[in-house]
C-alpha cells in the first residue's frame, strides 16, 4: 500500500497583505521617531523666566478708641406719699388709751409672807479691826452673809484648835500613802429571785473608809440587779478596814470595791 504526501497548501492572498502592510506602518513610525530624536529644536534653550517683586503697603493705623460715654446716674426713686387720714375722734365714754411702754410705770415688789424670816444683809470684803506697820494685828474675817464682823479679836486663850470632822480628815484617793485595806468582811445573804433564776453576778462600789476602818457610805456605780445591787451595799456597811494614812495620820479616803455573788 503506497502512502502519498499531503501537498502544501498555499497561503491566503488576505494574510499576505495583511503581513505586508503591518511591516510597512512599523517603518514609518520608526523612521518619525528617528527624525523627533535627530531635530535641532529639542535642543535650543528656553527663554529665562522674569519675576517681579512688588512689596504689600503696610496696613492703615487703627481707628482712635472713642472716647467713654459718662456712666448716667441712677434716677432716685422717692416713695410713694401716703396720704394722711384723719381718725374721727373717740366717743366720750371710750376708756382712755394705755400708756407708752416708756411711760408705764416698774411693778410693784410683791409683799413678803407675814412668816418669812427676814434675810441678812449680803456685805462684800474682808473687815479687820486695826492694822499697825510693825508687829502682828488682829484680822477677824467671818462670813458677811450673817452680818458684820466682830470688831475685837478673841484672845488667843480662847481660841480652840481646829477639830479634825467626824471620820477622820479626808484626803483624795492620789494623795494618800496608802489605801485602806480590808480586813473584815460580811458575806450577805444571795437573792432568792437570782438563786431561782440561777444568775450570779457582780456589784462594783465606791465606798468612803474614815479614818477609823468603817465604811461612811457606800455608792453603786455598775449594778448587777436582781437584788444584787441591795444585797451588796447592806453587806459593805458592815466590813471593817485598816484605814488610809498620809503619812503616819490616819485620814478618810475613798475606794472601790468590787462584790461577787457565786451560788453555793
């Protein structure tokens, strides 16, 4: 079996015109690029530019400031008058009109009871009955509330020595040596209202102790209650001290006790 060849085909007449004219537009760019690119006028030089300077006149001045208006004063404002009226004038049994509050006159004292007692006269000062410039004098002073000082001196004879109060002297719990201590004490019946209830508790006192270990009196200052408070100044009154002293002098001070309740 014998193969034959395929003939070659020719090409369109279109396509050939076609590649010709592609070849001929190419050319004539190319040959207008060459001719821009070889032209003396690309290369002559520009005309300098010329620039002028004109400088800005300065601004005008500012206007004067105008001159202040004087401030106008306020227009006094005068109160209304008010006309005056006349009153008609009372009749002739109106009673007459009371008294200005300047014109009337004090209060009479109210009278004393026939059974007051009459006061002593207050007299302010100091009064003595005679002074020298040298040596002692005598300078009686008594309450001027019962009147005048006695003008004569007593004698010295006569005069007794300054009795201690009953208790002993008293001196503040700070200033003295050393507080009283107990040395006695009373247990005191325990309330049946607390025992019932099954309460204990405690009772804090001031007690004031003379000068000879007795309890003067006695003072709750944080009570328990429940009969505690009770119970606990009967028992106190009957403890016994060793007394305060300042010193070696038995004096009257304070202290505070405290009382417990425990049931049994």
């Amino acid at each position: 079996m014998r193969i034959t060849p395929p003939k070659p085909v020719p090409l369109p007449l279109l396509t050939l015109l076609g590649l010709i004219g592609s070849g001929v537009v190419h050319g004539a760019v190319f040959l207008l690029i060459l001719a821009a690119a070889l032209s003396p006028t690309r290369f002559e030089p520009q005309k300098p530019v010329e620039f002028e300077v004109v400088a800005k006149p300065p601004p005008p001045p500012p206007p004067p400031p105008e001159p202040e208006k004087p401030k106008e004063e306020p227009k006094k404002v005068e109160p209304p008058k008010v006309a005056k009226v006349k009153l008609p004038p009372p009749p002739p049994d109106a009673p007459p009109p009371p008294p200005k509050h300047e014109e009337a006159p004090p209060p009479p004292n109210d009278t004393p009871p026939p059974d007051a007692k009459p006061q002593a006269p207050v007299m302010i000062g100091i009064s003595m009955s005679s002074t020298t410039t040298a040596g002692g004098f005598a300078a009686p002073v008594g309450n001027t509330l019962y009147g005048t000082a006695p003008k004569v001196a007593p004698k010295p004879d006569e005069v007794k020595p300054y009795a201690p109060p009953p208790g002993g002297r008293y001196v503040p719990p700070f200033k003295v040596t050393r507080l009283p201590e107990l040395d006695k004490d009373f247990k005191a019946p325990y309330p049946e209202e607390a025992r019932k209830l099954g309460l204990e508790g405690q009772v804090v006192l001031r007690l004031t102790v003379d000068a000879e270990g007795k309890v003067a009196s006695a003072v709750v200052i944080k009570g328990g209650g429940n009969g505690f408070d009770e119970a606990a100044l009967d028992a106190v009154k009957r403890f016994r001290f060793k007394p305060g002293t300042q010193g070696e002098e038995r004096v009257a001070t304070e202290i505070t006790y405290t009382y417990t309740f425990l049931l049994d």
